[in-house]
C-alpha cells in the first residue's frame, strides 16, 4: 500500500490554528484623554491627588516628579467587583493627561474557587472621573460657566 501525501492536510491544520490565535488577539486598551482648553495649574499634581482621594479612599503610588497617580483596588457593588485609577501625563500631547480605569469582577464558578477575572477599562468610570478632574483643574481665572445662572435660579424671591 502507498502511503498518501498528507503535508497539505498538515498545512491546512496549522493555518487554521494560525488565524484562530490572530482572531483571539486583542488590540491594546487606550487611555482616556484629558485635554484642557489651558495649561495646566502649577498645583495640578495635588488638585488630581486630592480628587482620586476623595473618590478612591487610597494611593499607591504617587510620583509628582513624573506626574503618575494610582489608586488601590476599591470594591464596588454594581457590578461584585473592584476599580482602580490612574492618572498620569499624557506623552502624547503637552499639558494632557490621561486616565485609565480598570474594573475586575469577582468570577464565582459553580465547581471550582472564585477568581478575579482580568482587569478591563471602564469607560463610563474613566468619564466621570474625567470630569471630576476637569473641574478640578479648571482654570482659575476663567468664569465660571452657567454659575451666576444656577444661583439666581435658585435665589429665593425678594
């Protein structure tokens, strides 16, 4: 009996596994950029420091020389998990910087030891804490926008 040529079958194999491992490759997690419409105050290291305080309880690293802030991992209820923060300077773009926020959930499988899964960008944290961080490091002499309009809408009539 003749053995058969199997090399294309063999090569049709490793193709297949070729494009399965390009298909489950994933694309790098961009940072949220914070751009400032001025630049940034000379106290904008202790205004940031102070915002992920307030909202994150703790830091573990604090680098103002290389303007690096991060938080440690904090629970939160909605979804079972844990976020945690950081804010540095943008490389990109002069007086930017960026934010990235991760979230892990805690994974309980029905057979087996609970987990945490691995640690994915929460848009929706990374904008709110944008915002927190823009006003915080809003320009000081600039007006505040729409601020005389919310106080004489709630001034009580004379």
């Amino acid at each position: 009996m003749a053995r058969r040529d199997c090399s294309w079958l063999l090569a049709f194999a490793l193709a297949g596994c070729a494009s399965a491992l390009a298909g489950c490759a994933t694309t790098g997690y961009s940072p949220y950029p914070l751009d400032l419409e001025h630049k940034l105050p000379p106290d904008a290291f202790e205004r940031c420091r102070a915002v992920l305080l307030n909202r994150y309880g703790t830091l573990t690293q604090a680098d103002p020389s290389g303007f690096r802030l991060e938080t440690g991992w904090q629970p939160v209820a909605d979804p079972v998990g844990e976020r945690r923060a950081a804010v540095f300077r943008d490389a990109s773009h002069q007086d930017s910087l960026a934010i990235v926020v991760e979230l892990r959930r805690l994974s309980v499988p029905i057979v087996g030891v609970p987990h945490w899964t691995a640690p994915r960008g929460d848009d929706q944290a990374e904008r709110e804490l944008a915002e927190l961080l823009r006003e915080s490091l809003r320009d000081p002499e600039a007006p505040v926008v729409g601020k005389a309009d919310a106080a004489s809408k709630t001034a009580a009539p004379r």
